[in-house]
C-alpha cells in the first residue's frame, strides 16, 4: 500500500457557490492542478518541488479533503480523500503554508488543545522541543508575542506532537534560521528512520536535494518530473572544463555531450547522463587539467522552468 | 459536537460573555427599578389620558412600557441595547466561528485534526446557543433581582417569565442559526457580518414600524421580531405558533449550514 497515491487528480476552481456569490466576484474557472498521478511509497521523503502558484498547495488541500477534486482522485494510506477525509486526517500530520495560530493562547496550552483534538499523547512532543530548541519559558508565553521562526517550530511540532504515519508539510522550513533548518533536517531523517513517511512542499533547492528521496517537480498544476533524486541530477548537464597541452579530443558524437567550445587551449563543454563514455574519449588527450562542476538541482529545476524564468 | 473544541471555544470567549451578561443582568436589574420608582407616576400620566395616543404608540411595539411591570420586563427584552448586547454573542460569535477563523486561516489548523466538518458546524451551533441561554439568563435574573429587591415581585409570575425567557432564547437562536449558515458560506468575516447584521436590522425594523403605520403592519410576519411578543406571553396569550415559527427557521438553517459547510472549497485563504 503506497503512503499516498494521486490518479488523473485534476482541480478547478469554479465561480462561488451558494451566498458565497455576495461576497465576491464570479471568477472564470482556473485549472490549478491537472491530471496529477504520484505515488509515494511508504518510509520515503517525498519533496514536491514547484514556484509559487503551480499546484503545490492546491494538491495538498485535496489530499486533506479540504478542496473536493473536479477530476480523478487520491487515497492517503489507502484511504479514499473523497470520503474518509476524517479518518486520514487521524493518520497524518499537516503544516499548512504560513500557518496561523490562535495568538491569545500560550504554546503549550495550544499544543494540548490540538493534541487533544487527536484523541492521541503528543509521543514525540519532548524530542521536538529539544530538537527545535523551543524552551519551556517559551511555551509559557503567548503565541502573540512569537517570531515567526518561533510560530514555524510550533507549526512542526503540532504537525509532529503526535507521530503521525504520514505528515505532509507545505514549506516546512520558511522562517527558520540555517541551524534550525539543519535541525529540522534531522528531525526529518528521524522520521524516515522510523518508517514514516514525510510528503513536504518546497522551493528551496537545496533542502530537498539535502533530505529527499523522490522529488516530484510540478508546473502549472502538471506534473512534469517524478524522480530519485539522484537519477534527477544525474540527468542535468554538468559544466565540464579542460586544459589541454596540444590537440584537442574529438567530443562529436560522444554521447551525453554537448556545446563544445574550443579556445586558447581550453574545452568547454557540457555532459548529460552517464560520464564514461566521456572519460574513454578524453583518456589519450592531453588532459592538463579538468573540472566537472557537481549536478545541482537547481539547474534540474530551471531546465524544466526556463520557460518560465524571466531574462 | 467536540467536547474538547466546544470547551475551547467557551474559555475564548468568557470574558465577552461576561461582559455582555453583565450588561443585561445591568439592564434587566434597572427596568423593574424604573417601574417600582416611577412606574405610578407614569400610569396618572396614562390615565389623565392627555398623551393617549402616545402612549398607545410608545406600547405597541412589543408592549413594552414602564408603566407595569410586565411591560418593563417587555422592555428589557425588546429594546434596542439588550439587542444589541446579545447580538454580540448571537450573531459575532457565530460569523467569526467559521468565516472568522476561515479568513485568519485557523480554520485549516482545526480541520487538519480527525474533527468532520459537520462536527465543528454542530459545536458551533452548540456553544452560540450556550452563549445565548447564559446570557439571557443574566438579563432575566436581573429582573428577578429588581423585582424582588424593589418589592413587586409579586407582580410577577414566574412560570410566565420563564417562557418569555425560552421564547428569547429561541429568537436568537435562530438569529445564530442564521448567522452560522451565512458563516459557513463566507470566506471573510466582514461581508458574513455584514450581510447578518443587516438582515437583523431590517428584521427589527420592519417589526418596530409594522407596529406604528398600519401600512407595514401586512410586513410584519416576515419580521424574526414578529414571533417574539413577551408582553403577550406575560399576560398568559402565548402563541406556540410563534415557537413553531422560529425552530422552524432555526431547523431549515441549520440543515443548509450542514449540507453547505461539507461540500465547500476551502481554498488556501488569501
């Protein structure tokens, strides 16, 4: 049984319903998630990667039965989201984008209202705390009075308090400083060492190549990568640089590269996919130097977003 | 309903409703005063018949007078300020329940938890009627202390008191029941609470001057206010239809508040 499981997932945002007509304009219909199919296996870090305004968002309010699908349809832990939205929601752990709180309460007396609203002991309360380094005094004080680093901690550790099979997290780590990001992270691998599954919304780069396993990359509301992380990176080009003393080797026709430039005794190039083919052809040159820049994910990113990405 | 949410939601709001029980206990406490203290000076003025035709307007609406104590007690149910104290509770509360915690984006927060959305509406529901009895309650027990403390209790009969009690308490209801289902269907607090305040408005006015131009008068069933005549049910004319009225209302709202709520779109709020 797959942690979650999205088949031909599509959502339209209609006009309003009901009186809901009074309190704003009629809107065209937006296609903000389309024909969207994923798996995401149990025990894995699933990063779901997209720019603001591409589905993130949407696709996780439907997996939580906050938004009904126009199309197709998902089961979190073999649950259908259409009509047992209540039981997954005793299952899973949700942060939401930017989450708000009730800012009169204190942070402890607000994490035993949402843990009691589970029916389930916050397990995992103390180890988040200590984690996350969120003192006691802290959570003697109103929520009022947090930073927003210190409502994002609370935001985890609601989502968390109560070690949840699934936790699906949209943009866990805004607001966090890099030590807490790093923490963070640790809390995540703890998570997966544990056999639970963490489906989380990013942008940041860097953390999802940090912490995933799978990435799903999604652009206006269609899903366009669903990858191993390193099968990802080991598809982007890499930026490959040579000295040479003499001649230099034949690249054309050497599979995976690609915009060779020769120049002032150096080679510039770029290589896609498997290097050794690239290393047989180089190997009796005279190679003084050579540099091949690491795979990123962020140029796996803008490759499939260079439509999008202003000059 | 959640007992864990509904206790929530009356500790968030005790100080309010303290506030406002205060207030009508104030209120309630001050008409039979007003009575005991100038009720017979008003009742020669009554009599010389020299303002006849203003005092048969002034007691029309509702009959609610100072010039008997069950007119005072009219009075304190009917007038515009204990009105407005309980539309507070009866109509704030509910509006921001849903549409409030909507647009603050707390709604979320809750809704993640095992909690159907049918559950949170009927908790709502429960704790806008807790609101109500409590405070209404305090409007009647300030009766009761200004009566029995200014020594016409005796004036007053308690079985009779109490229906005008439940009787309120059903008219505010529905108010809450209405105020709920606007809720539900709203992503922001302002328009929902502008649409019900409005329409509690026009509601009252229409019943007010239904009262004193005949020519309204055919426009006044359609007034919530209509059905709630404490005057009459103190004076032992009480009319189930008016009970029958309102729950009916209180009934039909609630069951499109719980058929609507479930099958909206709670979009990320903006």
């Amino acid at each position: 049984m797959n942690a979650i499981e999205t088949i031909g997932l599509s959502k339209a945002y209609a006009d309003r319903g009901g009186l809901g007509r009074l309190g704003g304009r009629r809107r065209q219909p937006i296609l903000a998630l389309d024909d969207m199919t994923l798996t995401v296996r149990p025990g894995e870090i699933f990063g779901f990667l997209g720019p603001n305004g591409s589905g993130k968002t949407t696709c996780i309010r439907l997996l939580l039965g906050f938004l009904h699908p126009t199309g197709g349809s998902a089961r979190v832990l073999g649950l259908d989201t259409g009509t047992d939205s209540v039981a997954i929601r005793g299952r899973v752990g949700y942060l939401p984008g930017g989450i708000a709180l009730y800012d009169a309460m204190t942070g402890r007396d607000l994490l035993d209202y949402l843990a009691r609203l589970y029916g389930r002991p916050p397990a995992l309360r103390s180890r988040l705390l200590d984690g996350l380094e969120l003192a006691a005094r802290d959570l003697a004080r109103p929520v009022r009075d947090y930073s927003r680093g210190m409502r994002q901690k609370v935001g985890i550790i609601q989502a968390l308090q109560h070690d949840p099979e699934v936790a699906i997290l949209d943009e866990p780590s805004e607001g966090l400083d890099p030590l807490m990001q790093r923490a963070f992270y640790e809390i995540l691998d703890e998570r997966r060492s544990a056999g639970r599954t963490v489906f989380f919304s990013s942008h940041i780069l860097s953390e999802v190549e940090r912490v995933c396993d799978r990435v799903a990359i999604i652009r206006r509301g269609r899903l366009v990568a669903l990858e191993e992380i390193g099968v990802l990176l080991a598809r982007r080009r890499r930026a490959v640089e040579m000295r040479v003393d003499g001649a230099p080797p034949v690249l054309a026709g050497i599979p995976g590269v690609s915009g060779v430039v020769v120049a002032d005794g150096r080679v510039r190039c770029q290589l896609e996919g498997d290097v050794r083919p690239f290393l047989a052809a180089i190997a009796r040159s005279p190679v003084t130097d050579l540099t091949i820049e690491p795979a990123r994910l962020e140029e796996a990113f803008l490759e499939l977003y260079e439509d999008d990405v202003e000059p | 309903m959640s007992a864990a949410l509904f206790r929530r939601t009356v500790a968030a709001g005790r100080w309010r409703l303290l506030a406002v029980a205060a207030g009508l206990a104030t209120w309630g406490f001050l008409l039979p005063v007003i009575y005991a203290t100038f009720g017979a000076d008003f009742r020669q003025l009554v009599e010389s018949g020299y303002f006849a035709d203003l005092f048969d307007a002034f007691t029309a609406f509702g009959g609610g007078s100072v010039f008997t104590l069950d007119g005072s007690v009219a009075l304190g149910f009917l007038h515009p300020i204990p009105i407005a104290l309980v539309a507070v509770l009866a109509i704030g509360y509910p509006v921001a329940a849903l549409a409030g915690e909507r647009q603050r984006g707390t709604l979320e927060v809750l809704l993640a938890r095992p909690l159907s959305r049918r559950r949170v509406y009927a908790t709502a529901m429960a704790a806008t009627i807790a609101y109500v009895v409590v405070a209404l309650a305090a409007n009647l027990a300030g009766v009761v202390a200004g009566a029995v403390l200014f020594d016409v209790a005796d004036e007053l009969e308690p079985a009779r008191l109490l229906l005008v009690w439940a009787n309120a308490v059903l008219l505010f209801a529905t108010l809450g029941a209405v105020a709920l289902a606007v809720s539900a269907t709203f992503d922001r607090f302002e328009p929902a609470l502008g649409l019900v305040l409005g329409f509690a408005f026009v509601s009252y006015a229409v019943e007010l001057l239904g009262t004193l131009w005949p020519d309204m008068a055919a426009w006044r069933p359609w007034s919530f206010f209509h059905y709630f005549q404490p005057a009459e049910i103190l004076a032992g004319d009480a009319s189930p239809v008016d009970a029958v009225v309102l729950a009916g209302i209180s009934v039909a709202a609630v069951f499109y508040g719980l058929w609507i709520f479930p099958r909206r779109d709670l979009a990320a709020p903006s």
